[in-house]
C-alpha cells in the first residue's frame, strides 16, 4: 500500500502536472468507484481548475475552483497517472479526467479497486470522517509533541505506528523500517520506552521518510508516479521484506511475525523485548 513518501511523490507529480488546469470531460468506468455518487461531477467540475494538491496521511486532497475537493485514496493497488488522452483506455483506468488544451489525461488506475475518489465542499473537507480524526502529521509534529504521543498511551508500538488516528502516513514499510534502525522490537509497549530512545526514533522516522520521498518512494508491489516510473527507495530497505535474510548489523536471520493484523519484519538480536 502507498505511503506517506509514495503519496507525497504523486502529489508532487501532480503538482507538476495538472495545477491549473481546466478540466472538460470526466469518463466514467466503473459505476462502483465512488460508491455510487458520481451523478453531478461533471455539472460540478466542467470548466473548473485545480487549484492545489495536497496530502494529510496517506490521503490526496486535488482542492478545484468549484469549491469542490476531490479526494483519494489509494489503498492497495490505486495509481493515478498521467498520460497521453488518446492512450487506449484500460479495462482498471476506472475514471478518467480528459483537460482542456491538454494532450495528457489523469487517469485514476485502480485493478483491485479498494481505492475511492470522493467529491468534497472543499471547506467541509477538513471535517470528513476519515481526515478529521487523523492524527499528527510525522513530518509536521514537534520533537516534545512526538514523546509525549507515545508517553501518554500505552500500546504495543508497531500496531500504534500503523493506527493513522495515533500519527499519520505510516504503514508496514516504513514502520518496519523505523523500528529496526531504532532497534525497537516491533510488540515494545509504547510507554515503556526511554525518552532518548524516543528522540531518536523520531529522527530516524523522519529521515526515513525525506530519503524516501528524494527517491519518489518504495516500490516493492505496484506503486509508480504519476509518470508510471517506479520509486528508488526498495533498494534501502533493511528489514521489510527480508524474512530470513541476514541483518546487514549482527547478521542473524531477520524474522517475520504477525502482530496485531500485519506482519512485522524484523530482527530478534537487535531488536530485543526487554
Ligand atoms: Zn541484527
């Protein structure tokens, strides 16, 4: 699943992209997308620009002139794309916003189609359920605001990492990721944990995150930009996705465990539950 650095790289991309520009036709392939709402988009959206693209978490907020905010996520296997209108259409291009003066279209791709695109009152949007309750942005929060998340709550860490209302953007990769150069193991309970150690999973968290969205993100299942390129970051990962292969630190064999729903990777020397 797309994260926080993956996210920001089509943001970006798509700041690159389509900002300002006008938007003529919407084609719709697949009635399911939007949960059945997508009567009046076009009424709303004809002859309309876009005019900023934003994330909060894993989410992408494309604000229009309408007063209206588009607003998606990904979820597994969502993209959106870039590319030449009269590109055929794919059978998972499920919507498709053709520009005025524009060779190009924005495509949303989606092939297991757990994604979604909504159409939000742009000064509502802040409020929605789903984006109201997330909680603090990793790159945004202050270094005592961090400390004091996971001294006032007590919870196994990784499950906490991946909770978007306890901080936002996270998921497997980078929480696995973080935890091991922070040589945390992943069931540690959140207040039992030294504020020095604190301090430096918050500078690990963050440098984690910049490295990776300087190298648009991981791809180790689908994820590319909006220019359909694939990220760079996959070749740095240290614990997951190497079940069994040697820790690059101590050398025993990472592991691989399911706490809470998901599966943590990481490795039992370095990472010991004292
Ligand atoms: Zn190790």
């Amino acid at each position: 699943m797309p994260e926080l650095p993956e996210v920001e790289t089509i943001v970006r991309g798509l700041k690159r992209t389509i900002l300002n520009k006008t938007i003529d036709l919407i084609y719709l392939n697949s009635p399911k997308i939007n949960k059945g709402n997508f009567e009046g988009w076009l009424d709303i959206l004809h002859g309309k620009s876009f005019r900023d693209v934003n994330r909060r978490g894993k989410n992408i907020l494309i604000e229009s002139s309408s007063g209206y905010t588009l607003w998606v996520h990904l979820k597994m296997t969502g993209h959106l794309y870039y590319v030449p209108k009269n590109n055929a259409i794919d059978k998972h291009d499920l919507m498709v916003f053709y520009l005025q003066n524009d060779d190009y279209s924005l495509r949303f791709n989606d092939y297991r189609r757990f994604g979604n695109i909504r159409l939000l009152k742009s000064d509502e949007s802040r409020q929605q359920k789903g984006l109201a309750t997330l909680g603090p942005e990793p790159l945004e929060i202050s270094r005592n605001d961090f400390i004091k998340l996971f001294q006032t709550t007590k919870r196994m860490i990784k499950p906490a990492l991946l909770d978007q209302t306890f901080l936002a953007g996270l998921g497997n990769i980078y929480a696995d990721e973080s935890l091991f150069l922070a040589g945390i193991h992943p069931r540690r309970l959140t207040n039992t944990i030294s504020e020095k150690k604190l301090i430096e999973l918050y500078g690990i968290i963050q440098n984690i995150l910049k490295k990776a969205i300087s190298k648009m993100g991981t791809s180790v299942d689908s994820f590319a930009g909006v220019d359909g390129k694939p990220g760079g970051y996959q070749t740095y990962l240290k614990a997951y996705g190497r079940e069994g292969e040697p820790c690059w630190r101590c050398g025993a064999k990472i592991k691989r465990e399911k706490i809470g729903s998901r599966s943590a990777h990481y490795c039992p020397r370095c990472q010991k539950l004292r």
